[in-house]
C-alpha cells in the first residue's frame, strides 16, 4: 500500500510522462535541451536533513517515475521518464543531468538510451553499456 506522499509523487510523475511525451510529439528535438536543461545553478541543493533524507527522496521520485512509466503510453520510455524525472528534481531544486547514449544490440543494431542521475545515483538507470554521446 503506497503512503499519501507516494501516491502525490505518482500523480506528479504520471502527469509529467504524459506532458512530455504529448511535447516530444509536437516540438522539434533540438528545443528539448532548453527546455529541460538544468536550471539549478552552483552547488548541487542538499534536501533539508541528513544524507539519509535525500536519498530517501531520490528513491521516492526513482519509484514514482518507474510506476508511472508502467503505464505510460508512450514508446520512448527512457527519454519520457528521464524528462520527467528532470522536471520533478527541478521543482525540489534537486541537480541532475540527462544522459543521451547508444549501444550495440545482440544483433549488432545501434540502440538509444537516456537515463537521468544527481550525483552518483541513477533516477532513470543506464542499463547496460550505452555510451553518453550527448548531456544536459
């Protein structure tokens, strides 16, 4: 049973998968970075307490954004929860960067990915053996 905080954190992320997905669809690619890049500025915001307590709000918002990409609607899972992730460590002045890459498939095709991390803790995973080629 998920707590109250949970299911507004759930809520939030579900309406931000979609957002972003319906902007994906209609704004050129290129505009992506400006609209999401990271605008906290300086040293990387520190939530109110303990190291313990911000990574318990990093682990909430990595739930919150896997739920709802669960039933998301849209293809590019990766991409949509990594923006939405971004939007919502924004609003809790949260530092993080979106990572773009590619890899290799059994089959030898190239593959993309985007994952979201603030510090060393991934929001939206890697995954795998992508290599970065472009971040924001």
């Amino acid at each position: 049973m998920l707590s109250s905080d949970e299911k507004l954190l759930f809520c939030e992320a579900l309406f931000l998968h979609l957002w972003v997905g319906l902007l994906l669809k209609i704004i050129p690619f290129r505009k992506i970075p400006g609209l999401f890049g990271n605008k906290i500025q300086g040293t990387r915001y520190k939530v109110q307490g303990s190291r313990n307590q911000e990574q318990e709000t990093l682990l909430l918002l990595k739930a919150a954004t896997q739920r709802a990409a669960g039933v998301s609607p849209w293809k590019n899972k990766c991409l949509v929860s990594s923006l939405a992730a971004r939007r919502m460590l924004n609003r809790r002045r949260i530092e993080s960067q979106v990572l773009l890459g590619v890899a290799k498939d059994s089959g030898k095709k190239l593959i993309a990915h985007a994952w979201i991390r603030s510090g060393d803790f991934e929001v939206v995973e890697k995954n795998g053996r992508f290599m970065g080629m472009y971040r924001f």
